[in-house]
C-alpha cells in the first residue's frame, strides 16, 4: 500500500472528512515520525511498533565492479521492531489453514 492508497481508505472509512484533511493528517503524523528519528528519539506506536535509529559503524567495503577496497563511512539507518499485537495478528492462524481430518 502506497501513501495515496492509504489516505483513500482513511478518507473512505471516514466520510465525514474531506480527502484534503485526512492527507494533512497523514502527512503530519508521517514528517513528525521522521523529525523524531531525525532527532534521535524513539518512536513507539503501542500495538502496531517501534521505530528507531541504529548507528553503522565505519568499515572498508568493496566496490563490486572492480573489487577494489572502499571506506564506508558511519551511518544512521531507520529500524522498525513489530509491536506483540501485530505479530500475533499476522501469525493468527487462518482458517484454510485448519488441519483436515
């Protein structure tokens, strides 16, 4: 699901918002979940998940093409850890998945 398809549901399953605003909503939620990571904060959505920021350190790393050492400076890369409901809501059993007998 992309940004657009999200806000057309949220729009749709909320009739009495204009499409604009549940945009706006989105968006907001999304640019301070980022500002936060930007700041080195964790973000914790109870339920749903964590988003944090790991450090990577230096390394030497290779150039594919020629095979020749490259240093990889440090790097901060967004992670996300799945909340306990959400990994128990996409490892629920299905009921084609039942055993027969």
């Amino acid at each position: 699901m992309i940004k657009s398809e999200l806000v057309a549901r949220l729009a749709e399953a909320n009739p009495h918002l204009y499409q604009r605003d549940v945009e706006r909503i989105v968006s907001t939620i999304l640019n301070e979940i980022t500002a936060a990571l930007a700041r080195g904060d964790r973000v914790e959505l109870r339920g749903f998940g964590a988003f944090s920021v790991k450090s990577r350190p230096a390394r030497v790393g290779r150039n594919p093409r020629t095979g020749d050492p490259v240093q990889v400076e440090e790097k901060y890369v967004p992670f996300f850890k799945t909340g306990k409901e959400l990994r128990e809501r996409l490892n629920k059993p299905q009921p084609s998945d039942a055993p027969t007998e």
